[in-house]
C-alpha cells in the first residue's frame, strides 16, 4: 500500500530513542523527511544516522521542548532545514516523581502534565500555522492505555495526564478541522525495546516481569515500538483520511494486571 507520504515533511518529538526512533525509520521507509526533536546530542546524532540510511532529509534539533523557547526553536527549525511541516508526532512524555498521591508533590503532578500535555498543546499551537492548507496534514498525540486503565497506570499523575491527552484530542480536531488538518491519538500498551524502561524491569525485577508477562499478555509477551510505529504513520498518512479525533489503543488486548514490586 502506497501511505502517499514521499516528500511530506514530520517532525517528532523524543524521535531518538524507542516508539520515536521507530516512528521516524517507517516514516522514513515511506519516503518521508523527518525531523526528530531530543535533549540528547549524541543519541540524536546515531538516531539521524539510521533514517539517512533510507535516503531522505534529517534534521537532528537538540531540545528541550518542555521549555517555551526550544519547542518554539524546534518548530522553526524544522521548518528552515527541511522547508515545511505536514505532520507532528507528540511523542515525548513521561511521569515526575512518587507512585502514591501521598508521596507525590503537587510540584511533580504539575511536571507530569506539563510534560504529557502541555507539551503537546505548546507544539500544536506552533505546528498549526505552518500546517494550514497542506494536503494531508495531521496532528498525532501518543498517549497511553495508562490514561483509562487504573491498574496500569503505575501513579496517579501519569495516568490522570495521559487521560487529559485523549479527551484533548476530539477537542483539537473539531477545532482544526476547518483547517484541513486531522487529530487523533495512538495508546500503546507495555512496550519492550532494549535498554527501555520496560527492558531494565526485566533484567532487574526477573520474577515479577515474568508473572506479570505471563498474565497481563494474552498474546505472551509486551508489545515492540515498530507495531506502535506502524499504526502511527498510517494514522499520519492520506490512507486514513476518515479517521479523525479518534483514541486507538495498540496494546495486544494487555489485561489490567499490575506489576507486583
């Protein structure tokens, strides 16, 4: 199936590592110019190196997009080197501090949301104008199935956040779609990669990820970032024109057990 994605342009936020890195290889396949958006120079750089491979134009922006200034850099920087922007992948998240809300610090629940929310309406906000009137422009939010099912969600303000991205996304697309661009939000269940966070639970905590596989995985074992990855760029592509302001879970039918710590 041919996505129509040669030459589109896509930036991604936390593109250097896991479901980004991923993200930014099949985008790639396809043709498409990346930018990927890290903290990390040097695993930008070996991130960068692995897209180049495909044939296509890479800007590696060094940033910090929680902060105002560099996720407004990174968006201009997309757009001097690779000369426009058709697609926004908010990748980049995460969870600030405790598991219980007794020891959490409101401090930590505002970092949280900051990093899982505000992020992505800071970048939307900067992305849309450069998005208008382009064929096929598209907004993807990565979210969680954290953000509904209690027992996964680990801590209160990763879950509570990754609940407030998936409610933002119909809100987003009624809002843009007058301007030609469709929003929509992907939610991965557990997803192993190496060197992960997932990876490192199961070379630390043996038992418990291994009860915890077992019965949380009815498929028999955690999800990979190119099966994430593929239903993004497909999300991002023209192929899925009549799919707009939608959650789509990408989880192996994951089943609500906890990890026993």
């Amino acid at each position: 199936m041919d996505l129509q994605l040669k030459n589109k342009v896509a930036l991604i936020t936390g593109g250097s590592k896991g479901i980004g890195l991923r993200t930014a290889l099949c985008f790639a396949q396809e043709g498409c110019h990346v930018a990927i958006v890290a903290r990390g120079v040097d695993d930008l750089e070996a991130a960068a190196t692995q897209i180049r491979a495909y044939g296509v134009s890479v800007a590696a922006i060094q940033a910090d997009v929680t902060q105002a200034e560099d996720a407004a850099r990174a968006v201009a920087s997309c757009i001097d080197q690779l000369g426009a922007l058709d697609i926004l992948i908010n990748n980049v998240g995460g969870s600030v501090g405790g598991r219980t809300l007794m020891d959490s610090t409101d401090e930590e629940w505002q970092a949280t949301f900051d990093l899982n929310v505000q992020v992505a309406v800071c970048m939307t906000r900067l992305a849309v104008p450069h998005m208008r009137g382009r064929p096929g422009a598209a907004v993807i939010h990565i979210s969680s199935i954290s953000g509904w099912a209690e027992q996964l969600t680990g801590c209160g303000q990763y879950g509570s956040s990754k609940a407030a991205l998936i409610f933002l996304t119909e809100t987003m697309a009624l809002e843009l779609a007058a301007d030609g661009i469709r929003v929509n939000t992907v939610s991965p269940g557990s997803i192993i990669w190496k060197g992960g966070a997932w990876d490192n639970v199961r070379q630390t905590q043996a038992a418990a990820f291994t009860v915890y596989e077992r019965d949380g995985f009815p498929m028999g074992r955690l999800g990979h970032p190119e099966e994430v990855a593929d239903v993004i760029v497909f999300l991002a592509s023209s192929r899925s024109n009549w799919i707009n302001g939608r959650n789509i879970p990408v989880d192996g039918l994951q089943q609500p057990v906890p990890l026993s710590r």
